[in-house]
C-alpha cells in the first residue's frame, strides 16, 4: 500500500483502519496522517513522536517511497534545477524560480513525451512512462522536506510531458496538491498547462476548483502550429478554443517567441484576434538557447513591438524573461545531457480517448 498515492480522504481512512487493525489507539491517526504531506517525513523513523515500535510496524506495512536526487543546478538568478530518479526511466526534472516572497515549482508529469514538439527538449526524447501520482507530488513534497518553511507557493504543471496524456494521475496529484489535509495550496495557485488533449481538457473543465490554465499555443493558426506541434493534426486549434470559451476561468496563452518562425507583426494579430473574444492573457516567452537546436530565439526588440501589436489590440500581454540560462534549464535539457535513459523516438499519441 503507497498511503502517498492515494487521496487525501482515502489515505486518511487507511491510516485509521490500519491503526485499529493493529490493535494502535485511535488518537495515533492525528499523528500518523500529517506526517504524508502537511508536516511530511522522509521515512516514518523520523515520525519520533510516535513510539518506536509503531514507526518499525509503519514502515514496513506502509513504506514512503521517495525519489533520489540524481542532479541539482543552482543558476546565478536564484533558479534552481532538480533532476529526480524515480527509478524504471522515471528520471524527471523539476525547476524552482523564486521571485520575491513567490516560490514557483515547475514539474513535471511524465518521462519524456509523446507529442514531439518540434522546439522542445522533451519531445526530441521521447516517450518513456507516465508518472504515478506519487511521483508528481514528491517533487513538491521533497522541498518540504528540505525545509517545510521554504514550500513553494505556486506549482505550475509544466515540466517533462504533457499532463492532459496523464490525466487520471494528473487529476489525483490535483486534488493530493489542493486538499487542505494533503499539500494545502490554494487551486489559484497551481496551473495545468497542455497544448491541448480535448477530451481530458473537457474533463479538466469539468473540475469545480479553480486551478488555472495555461494552453501551449505557439502559433496562432492551424497550418503554422502544425509545422511546430503535431498534436495539431489530432486536435486543431478550433476545437481546442471551442472548450476553452466554456472555460468558467482565465486561460494564459503560452507562446514560445521563435524568430522568422511566429514572430511576425501577422502572427501577433492573429493572436489578439485569437485571444480577445476568451479574454485571454498572452504570455510571451523568448525561446530557451537550450531547448531547441536548429532554432534561435526572437530578439527582444522584436519581441517588444510583437507584444505592442497585440496589447494595442485590447489583450492582456506580458513577457517573460528567461532564467537559469547559465543551467540546463530548458525542459529536458538536463535529463538528455545526463543520458538517464534510453532513448524512445518521438512519436505522436493515438492512444487518448476521443
């Protein structure tokens, strides 16, 4: 039994049941659940206000498991980089970027990806494995571990993989990351970004919190991003924005800046054009030096007037700088250069349900 997998509620009613099997006072559940997520350990042998013999009992029935720290990279702007070893090709990566008193957690919720973006790092690895729902919140919960003080304040789903292709483990590490007996942070504070699976987008909708979204557009018309993303074969963009019109919250646009590829005066107004009636926020990013060989990043002047061009159009615009540029931090970047791995070509999913 992995307590760590399990919601909230779930976990709770089997640290009870297991209390009472084994003969334990009822009382030891106000002491044995905190300790998954709101003041978790590393291994119940650090649990010391329990009694010896029920944390030996503990960790033999109901084990922690926990990731090795195979690569940490601090980049000189405060961005910090984790490489994860969950072990069967689970090496993932996760970034930390503190920004004042916000601490923002990238992570990630595959090995690899399947969809093969044409700049990104993952999609050149490959599809490995789906992450377990354990394996997604540990990257939050070993933070915690370090030091509980310096939890982050934001997790932003947008790491290795695509989370919407793992969605039944994305959902659970949804509700692990939110509930206030598990993780405890407020659904405002956590984003999902996809570039786009429509039916579990409809069931990520479908969900009363208000996680916030983020859609990998990069393109602002179906022929262009087909070129960069081939999901756009499977899901096109109109059917994408026709669920995201329903979206009772505010969608972020995420839109990577790939100079003479999408950064044109054009494209910038097909973007507000795209945007405006959803009252969507675009966030324009400068293409990471490391994530896409063969590619170079717009220039910051032309990423400027790209941005004026679509704020004068009635669109919320922001730009975000780049950080750890002096790290791998480009998602994928650090796990290619390690070689956890084996390699698994790209290949584009026909596995999610219509």
């Amino acid at each position: 039994m992995n307590l760590l997998n399990l919601h909230p509620v779930e976990a709770q009613a089997t640290v009870a049941g297991w209390l009472n099997t084994h003969g334990e006072a009822a009382y030891r559940a106000r002491q044995v659940f905190p300790r998954l997520w709101q003041r978790p350990v590393a291994g119940w042998s650090d649990a010391t206000d329990l009694p010896l013999a029920l944390r030996e009992r503990l960790d033999e029935s109901l084990p922690l498991p926990r990731p090795t720290l195979a690569t940490r990279q601090a980049s000189a702007d405060g961005t910090v980089k984790f490489l994860w070893d969950f072990g069967s090709g689970g090496a993932v990566e996760s970034v930390l970027i503190p920004e004042g008193r916000r601490r923002t957690l990238c992570i990630s919720t595959q090995a690899g990806c399947a969809y093969g973006c044409v700049f990104c790092a993952t999609g050149r690895m490959g599809f490995v494995r789906h992450l377990e729902p354990w394996e997604i919140v540990a990257q939050v919960r070993e933070l915690m571990l370090e030091d509980a003080a310096d939890r982050p304040t934001n997790v932003v789903f947008m790491g290795m993989g695509e989370p919407l292709h793992n969605w039944e483990a994305v959902d659970s590490a949804l509700s692990i990351l939110n509930d206030p007996s598990g993780v405890g942070l407020g659904a405002r504070h956590i984003t999902v970004s996809t570039i786009g699976i429509v039916p579990n987008l409809v069931k990520f909708a479908a969900r009363p919190e208000q996680f916030r979204l983020a859609l990998s557009l990069h393109a602002p018309r179906s022929d262009l991003r087909r070129r960069l993303m081939p999901v756009e074969k499977k899901y096109p963009l109109p059917k994408v924005l026709a669920v995201l019109e329903k979206l009772p919250r505010r969608t972020t646009f995420e839109y990577v800046m790939i100079r003479d590829v999408n950064d044109g005066v054009t494209e910038a107004a097909e973007l507000a054009a795209l945007a405006q009636p959803i009252g969507a926020l675009v966030n324009l990013l400068p293409l990471h030096p490391g994530g896409a060989p063969g590619f170079t990043a717009t220039p910051p002047d032309r990423i400027k007037e790209f941005a004026r061009v679509v704020g004068d159009r009635g669109v919320s615009v922001t730009v975000r700088r780049s950080r750890g540029l002096d790290i791998s931090a480009a998602c994928g970047q650090l796990r290619i250069e390690s070689d956890q791995s084996r390699r698994v070509p790209p290949q584009v999913d026909t596995d999610v349900e219509e």
